[in-house]
C-alpha cells in the first residue's frame, strides 16, 4: 500500500485528509475501501466535478469505480440521457453486491427518493455458461419481465433480439453486448459483440447477467436509504487544497502533496531526473501497467517498488516521506477512458457509405443509368414476388431496382436539398454525366499539372537540419502524438526535397495541425526565407498570431497580423514592414492576396480551411501556389475514395489521434431552461473558467448579455457576433482568450478559431437548428485542456422532428475524441472535397451525387496517368429462381438491403468471403438460398475480366452473352475450346449469332439445376485467351 495505514484509520476516524492532488483521491479511495472493506458515497459540490473525478479514478483502472448522476425527469427530453439511467443501474448493481465499491457522485443525487424500498434486493442475477443447459424461452421470459425492450437487431442497451438459435443482449451496464448461441437446449458458444457492426469481438466462457427489476413503485426512498451502511466521504477544495473526510470532520491533517512533472525530453534523461528528485523520499513507488513494468525493471528504477495499476501523474508527499512515479511520467502512454463509449465511436460506420440500406422513403437517391430519383422503399414485384428498390422518377414513371442490383444505386448525397428528377427517356442525365465527366477531365489534367509543376526545381535549397530545428519541439508544452510526428516528419521531408511542397494535412478539431505548421515556419526561417499564413476568418487570423506569438515570438521571428480589425495606417505599416525584409510571418486574411501585398523571398504559403473562401480569392491563392511550397490545414475529413483516387498526386497527412490529455467531451440534451443555464455556468465559474453561450440570433445577443449579467454581477459577460464593429469584435474576443470575459454570448462566428484553454463549457440555445458538422466544430471549440468539458445542447419543449432528434442522440453518443470522422460523414465529405477542388465542383457534385463524383473521378485520374484498364460493368446474371435473403432470417430491413448492396457491389472472392464469414457469424447457418445468391456474385466477380454481358439461366439451359470478341487474342482458339467444353450437368452446346458484335453461347442441362456449377469451370475457357 502506498498510504500508511495511519492515513487511512485517521480518514476512518473522521479525520479531514487534505493537500491531496486530483490523481491521488483515486489512489487513497482505492486503498481505504479494502482496508474498510465496505463500498463508499463520495459526495461532490457539482455535477461537472463529480463526472471528472469519476473519470480520473475509471482511467486508473484500480478497483470499483462507479458513478451516481442526478436524475430531473421534467428536465429531460424524451430520446436522451439514456447513459444516466446506464450510470445510476450500474450503481445500484455494484453497491449491492459484496464488492467494495466507490460511487461517486452529487449530495443532492444520494438523497433524492426516487427509488422502492428494498430495490437493492430485487436484483436479478444469473450466469450463463458454455456447455450447461439452459431453456432458450425461460431467458426470454425473464428478460422481458426486468423490462428488455425486443427489437430487431441489438444498437442500444436495454434491448434483446432473438434468431433462431441466437439471442442477442445489451445489458444497461454492459459496454458491449453479448451474443449467445444455443445447441439443442445447451449454451454452445457466447461472446461479446460491436453493436454497430454486429461482428463477434471476444469469446467468453461465462457472462453474469445483473439487472435491477422494473419497479411498480418509487420515491419512498433514496439511495443512502437503500444502503444505510455505506460509508459517505465527502471532497472539497480549500483555499486550492483538495480533501477528503466525513461530514462534521474536525482534525485536519494536511498531506502537503505535489505533482511528479518530469521536463527532460527523453526516457532515460527523465528517469535519471526522477532518480535525483525522489532520492530524499523515504518510500518510492512505481504504478504502471503489466507489459511496461518489466520493461521498466530493466530501466534502473532501483529503489522503486513496482505496483501494476494506472494513475494520471505521479506525487509526492514530504509529510509521508512518499515518492509515486506513474508509467505516463515517464513514457506519456495515459489515455482517458469513456465508461459507455461503444465500438461506432471508435471505427468508421458498419453500414456502407452509398448503401441504400438507412434511406427513409422519399429521399432521393441516383440511378448510374436513370439518374436522380426518389426512394420509394422496398416492395415485392407482381410478377414474380421478388423484393426490389422502388424508384419515383419525374412524371411518376417509377423503376424497380431487383436487390442483387444494388450496385446501381446509392443514396443522393450533394449540397441542395431537393434535386430535380430526372425523367426516364431524356437524355437529359446522360448529358450531366458527360458534363461531369469532362469537368473532372480539368480537374484530374490540373491536378497532374501542379504536380508537374511541382516537380520542377524550387531554385534554392532550405538550410539542412540543425541543432536550433530542435527548438519548437522542445518548447512544446503537449506530448506529439504518434500522428503528429508522422505529419511533421512529412513536411520537414518534403522541404527537404528539390521540389516544391503540396501537402495537406487533416486533423479533427484541436488535433494540432497549428503545430505541425510551426515547425514548418521554423524551418523556413532558419533558411531567411518569409512565411505566409492564410486564414478565412478575421478570428482564426487573430488566433494564429497569438499562437505563433507564444510559441515562436521567444526564438526572434518577427510575426506580423493583416486583417480587417487592423487600421489602415497599421495595414500600411506591415505591408511596408513585409517589403523591407522586416517580417518573418504574415499571418492574415484574403487581405494578403490584395495587389499591393508584395512578399519578398516567399517560401511558405500555409492555407488553413481553403473551401471556406470565395471563388476569386481561391484562383488568387492558385496563382501562388504554382511557385512555392504550400501547406494547406483542414479539420474536414477528406473521404477516403478520394484520398486512394489521388495517390501519387496530392501528399495527404492525417492526424486521428488526440492529444493525450484531451478528455471527451460530456454532452447532455436538455429543455431550455434559465435555471439549467445558469446552474452550469455558475458550476464553471466556480473553479474560474469561462463559458461560450452560443445564441445564433444576432437582435436577441443584447438582452441575453443583460440577462446573464443581472445574474452574474460580479462577473464579465460580452457579446460577439460578425455585425459588430471589427474593432470592437477584436477587443471582445481578445478580452475572451485573455481571461478578462468570463461569458462569451457570441453567434456561430466561434466555429473556428478561438482556442481558449480555460473555457471548457459551451451552451447552444436552439441546438436543434444546427447542423450535425456544424455542432460538432462548436463542440469542439472546449476541452482543450486537460480539464474535463462540458456541451449543453438546449432545444424548445416541444416534440423535436426526426432528423433533429437523429442529429442531436448522434452527438451525445459520439462524445469521443476523433468521431468527427464518424458523424455526419455526408456533410463533412462535401466540405473535404471543396478543399481538394474548390467551388467549381461543387454544381457537378450536387447533379450526380456525391458518391457517382468519386467513382467517376478514380476513373479518370487512372486514365490520366496512362492506366490501359477499361473499366467494364460485371455482366447480369439472372435465374428463374428467387435467390434472395429471407426476410425471417434477416429481419432488420435496413442490416438485408445493406448485405445486398455489399453482395452487388463486391469486386473480388475474397471480399465476398469476407461477409458469408460475417452473415454466418452474426444470422447463423445460412438458407439455401442466400447460398446461391452468393454463388451467382462469385460468378459475377469471375465473369467481370472476360467479354462476358450477361447470363441467363432458364428452363433447362443457360445462355451466356459474350458483348465481342474483341477482347479475345483468338476467336477461333476460343470456339474450339467452347466446343470441346464438357461437364457433367451439361448435355449439349449451341452457339447462336445475335449480332456482328453479340454471340451466344447456350449450355443445355440434363438435369434441373441451374448450372451454377458449370459456369465455374466453364469460365476458365477465358484464363489464356483475354488480353490484359
């Protein structure tokens, strides 16, 4: 134990434990519970501080940790807040198990009756085991009777499906769910699943099912009267001093701790100064995790006791005479950790991007070949009762799309709303396309031209590596992820080559993509050459400067602003400061690209969000680009078949992983309230942080200023929108980043920009308003610091509309760091294609749809760059039998339809592979059907390289279609070898001439199979005679 036993007896003995530092409360918590051997309440003053100290003590991983939320049910909007009920089950379940446990929580969360007396012994639990018996209906039953909802496929908690011998279960306290599969009456196999993908993640040989029971009364009792015996502690802040004690404590022992904060840059110079600075201590300790304490035992930590386990930082008490060393002061491997984060936030989605599969009836969607459309949902065909996509085109004309088809459509994705129909029999969208077509013919030949361009010498060389290069990455104040090193790398190597730089780097919201351009100035300084660095707005300009100012200011590089807040003498002043060789960075608006900016000896050019400018300033920043290196920032992800078609044309860095200390973010829905608002800004600005009050409606930003400051006399709230006066704005958001405004009430003009490390609660009034990437930027503009951050999302009492609602749960699920990569992905890809092409794309994009663009643009850029493939559609394969996924075997509409799309568009054996392995994983045996329906898309994947069009088969033969012969080195070769074809399902052959181009040939069969198997010997006549 690192805490003398005397510590924890006085704590015991109602004794105030004080001058303790936030990582070491988990720490003591853990120890005291085993010495006590009872669970605890651990009161704290604010929900925020509750939730963060909750967090710290879940990222160390010591123990059991739970968390107690306060629960207003008029506050809460119907759809949300569903993590709270998770919360509060998890704790009842734990407190009332024999385990020592610490939950954590408000004092008005444990005194609020709100729960049946006796609840604790209502829990039911049961375990389930691989190999024992166990009556598939009596789990079911007793599922529904503790209140599990049935649907049809397992995303959310509290919900259980059912497939034959599968049964699906997302406990409410479960991160994941679990999957048991039963064999005639004996549990054959469980594990736990990613509820998006549905795909198996880890086997288990045994899973304990706890659930509290549905109540049928309530509010007679709280939770400290359901667990009378528990010990209640409660931890407040002193004068800056953290402690810890029960309530009336008395005697105050004062620990006097500190933080372990090692400065040296590497490993071993930072043990060698731990060494040093823990040598006085009595009792010194090392907490780390299991593979890296071997590995330290090698590091000579002599003197320090190895405990596995995880804190935050290390501290030290000189009262004890105690030294603790946490692994992450040494090797920076700390990362936070979300209780309820599920797999989607981690992964990009499930569901493919152009599938069909979560369209709701009356989007639109686009046809390759008929063009944009209306989806009209999934309906069985008269004729024969197969399934098929049902497409609305103009004048009601409507088109049934057969579901192994797919391929041919995907969802409309574009920036308008409602785009025109096309009409079946013009030749209107053929006419699109081929415009289309030749507009990204421009682009791919402009693409190929700067990098051409590009490839030419630069005409001067910047200065080789040095001792100062080191400066900026010893100045800085994060730990460099592993994504940000790999990016600096990439641009310090391509400065270092002959040619110009054309880089972009992408990077989520507060990911450090402003670093890695600093080290890129810095370079480009040491060589006495000027860097320009270009922003959209007048606020990301500003916070650039300061920025450059704290990190390169120090190193004597002269940094200069021009933007519209600057007057106009000041304007002249540094434009003839930039000619005189008297600036080393300009960092500004499309100020910069005005004729009477000149820059001497330009070497960079740093363009940060370029889709954010108009027209005419991006064909001025083009002009620029052609002659120097260019850096370009963006927050937007840039679609990954975007990113594959341009290898080799465009350098893409990608930064997805977050700084180390960055927390997600906690993000709630509730009904607008000034009771709410003000009890969250209150609970910031008691620990002295700053608040951003986001009211999107200029007229009302006055009166909400004076609201909030009658309620806040002593302290300083502005307002900031884009209609003030540029001087004014200035001052106000400048007094904002300086800490001289507590309370920002501002429009979305904070979206991008500002980086104030003290702010970390953000209010959005009317969140239903906005969009999901819009929000998500907003969001992101908090918990920038190590400090846990907080997002409340306000909407009217009133019913939200479905798509508000699905943007709204999306964002308070998505809370972790990076999922801007997972939201709202039609939105964002938009954005990330303007980066890459500019404005004049964006009329092509929105007529055929995004996805049909980035097919349409891989084409040509191969093309461009001297491919000799002919993209050729695979052929139709079609069958007088109804090959299909049954709908009782598959029942989730929108899983079927997306296995299909998957099926229809899969492009070789091993992928199709891949989703039988799945299918089987997650629906179990396969019908003899969806059998064959993969066996026709494996043909359909073989015929694909062959001249082959289409293939029926049909009343005893099968026709196989050959488009020309063209692509044959022989056609005599390939006749004989037709003619000489034998297979025991086939009786004879007959060859048939349609056309000058089209023959066919015809298997007869002997029997009444569908000669599936033939056409997999038969397509090996093509192996030696299809030129490549």
């Amino acid at each position: 134990m690192v805490f003398p036993k005397q510590v924890l007896n006085n704590l015991s003995g109602g004794v105030k434990i004080s001058g303790l530092t936030k990582p070491s409360i988990g720490l003591l918590l853990y120890e005291y519970l085993n010495t006590i051997n009872n669970t605890a309440l651990v009161e704290l003053p604010s929900e925020d501080e509750a939730f963060a100290l909750y967090s710290l003590c879940l990222d160390s991983e010591l123990g059991s940790f739970v968390y107690f939320p306060t629960e207003k049910p008029l506050e809460r909007v119907p759809g949300f807040g569903t993590d709270t009920l998770r919360f509060r089950k998890e704790a009842i379940i734990e407190l009332s198990s024999n385990r020592p446990t610490c939950c954590i929580g408000m004092k008005s969360s444990f005194i609020d009756k709100c729960f049946e007396s006796g609840l604790s012994k209502k829990i039911e639990r049961f375990a389930i085991r691989t190999g024992e018996e166990l009556d598939r209906e009596v789990l079911i039953d007793k599922l529904i009777t503790i209140g599990y909802k049935r649907t049809l496929i397992v995303l959310e908690a509290g919900t259980f499906t059912t497939r034959g011998d599968i049964i699906d279960v997302f406990p409410l306290h479960f991160k994941t769910p679990f999957r048991v599969s039963f064999d005639y009456g004996l549990v054959g196999q469980i594990s736990l699943f990613d509820p998006e993908s549905q795909l198996p993640k880890k086997k288990q040989n045994k899973i304990l099912f706890e659930e509290v029971g549905v109540s049928q009364v309530a509010n007679n009792t709280s939770l400290i009267g359901l667990f009378p015996k528990t010990e209640r502690l409660l931890v407040s802040k002193d004068d800056g001093l953290i402690s810890i004690h029960k309530e009336g404590a008395a005697e105050t022992e004062n620990l006097q701790m500190g933080v372990v904060k090692p400065k040296q840059p590497t490993e071993e110079l930072r043990i060698e100064e731990v060494l040093e600075s823990s040598a006085p201590f009595a009792k010194r300790y090392y907490i780390g995790s299991g593979d890296k304490i071997g590995e330290t035992s090698q590091l000579s930590l002599g003197g320090f006791e190895l405990l596995e386990g995880k804190i935050q930082t290390g501290f030290f008490s000189t009262t004890l005479g105690v030294f603790v060393l946490s692994e992450n002061d040494l090797f920076f491997t700390h990362t936070h950790k979300t209780r309820w984060d599920n797999a989607r936030t981690q992964q990009d989605q499930s569901l493919s991007r152009g599938s069909i599969s979560k369209m709701v009836v009356g989007e639109h969607l686009v046809h390759r070949r008929f063009g944009v459309g209306i989806y009209r949902g999934v309906v069985s065909k008269k004729e024969d009762g197969r399934e098929a996509v049902e497409v609305e085109y103009k004048n009601n004309t409507r088109v049934f799309v057969s579901l192994d088809q797919l391929s041919l459509v995907h969802k409309y994705i574009g920036s308008r709303k409602k785009p025109p129909l096309s009409q079946i029999g013009s030749k209107k969208w053929k006419r699109e396309v081929v415009r289309t077509r030749k507009a990204i013919a421009e682009i791919a030949q402009d693409l190929i031209n700067l990098y051409s361009n590009k490839n030419v010498d630069r005409g001067f060389s910047y200065a080789p590596e040095n001792e100062l290069d080191g400066e900026p990455s010893r100045s800085f104040s994060f730990v460099e992820t592993a994504d940000q090193r790999r990016a600096i790398k990439e641009v310090l190597s391509d400065l270092d080559k002959k040619e110009p730089m054309d880089r972009l780097v992408c990077g989520d919201v507060g990911f450090g993509k402003t670093e890695v351009a600093i080290r890129a100035i810095f370079k480009v300084f040491l060589s006495d050459r000027v860097s320009i660095v270009l922003c959209p707005t007048t606020i990301l300009a500003d916070q650039h400067y300061i920025t450059c100012q704290e990190r390169l200011g120090s190193l004597g590089i002269k940094i200069a602003l021009l933007s519209r807040f600057k007057s106009k003498k000041e304007q002249t002043q540094t434009i003839n400061k930039l000619r005189s060789g008297d600036i080393d960075v300009l960092i500004g608006t499309h100020r910069i690209l005005s004729k009477d900016v000149k820059v001497p000896k330009l070497g960079l050019l740093i363009v940060d969000e370029e889709h954010r400018f108009g027209v005419k300033n991006k064909e001025q920043v083009r002009l620029i680009k052609e002659r120097t290196d260019v850096l370009s920032l963006t927050a937007t992800p840039i679609p990954r078949t975007l990113q594959q078609s341009l290898v080799g044309l465009k350098n893409i860095s990608t930064i997805k992983t977050p700084p180390r200390s960055r927390r997600p973010i906690f993000t709630s829905v509730k009904y607008f309230s000034w009771s709410t608002i003000f009890i969250r800004i209150e609970t910031e600005l008691a620990r002295n942080g700053q608040v951003y009050f986001l009211n999107n409606d200029i007229g009302s930003i006055p009166s909400m200023v004076d609201k909030i400051g009658k309620r806040f006399k002593n302290h300083v709230v502005a307002g900031a929108s884009g209609k003030m006066p540029p001087r004014e704005l200035e001052r106000t958001v400048l007094g904002f980043f300086n800490a001289e405004v507590d309370i920002l009430v501002c429009t979305t003009i904070i979206e991008s920009g500002l980086d104030v490390t003290n702010a970390n609660t953000i209010i959005v009034k009317d969140a239903q308003n906005f969009g999901l990437a819009q929000l998500y930027q907003i969001r992101g503009r908090v918990g920038r610091g190590g400090r846990q951050a907080s997002c409340l999302l306000l909407v009217p009492k009133k019913k939200l509309d479905k798509p508000a609602q699905e943007r709204l749960r999306t964002l308070e699920k998505n809370t972790a760091l990076g999922s801007g990569y997972n939201i709202s992905m039609s939105d964002l890809e938009i954005r990330g294609a303007g980066s890459l092409f500019g404005h004049r794309q964006s009329g092509h994009i929105s007529a055929i749809g995004f996805q049909m663009y980035c097919d349409l643009l891989t084409l040509e850029v191969e093309r461009s760059q001297g491919s000799n493939q002919t993209t050729k559609a695979p052929p139709v394969i079609k069958t007088n039998k109804n090959l299909e996924i049954p709908e009782d075997y598959i029942e989730d509409p929108s899983f079927r339809i997306d296995y299909y799309y998957r099926i229809s568009c899969a492009k070789d054996l091993k992928e199709l592979g891949k989703i039988e392995k799945e299918i089987l994983e997650i629906f179990g045996p396969l019908p003899k059907k969806t059998k064959e329906l993969l066996v026709v898309a494996r043909l359909r994947v073989l015929f694909s390289a062959t001249p082959v069009d289409k293939i029926y088969s049909n009343n005893g033969k099968v026709e196989v279609f050959i488009d020309s012969l063209e692509g044959l080195e022989s056609a005599d070769s390939f006749f004989k070898e037709v003619a000489c074809f034998t297979h025991k399902d086939v009786d004879r052959i007959r060859f048939q001439k349609r056309s000058k181009t089209e023959f066919v040939v015809v298997l007869y069969l002997k029997n009444n199979s569908l000669g599936l198997e033939a056409l997999f010997f038969f397509v090996k006549l093509f192996d030696d005679l299809v030129v490549d």
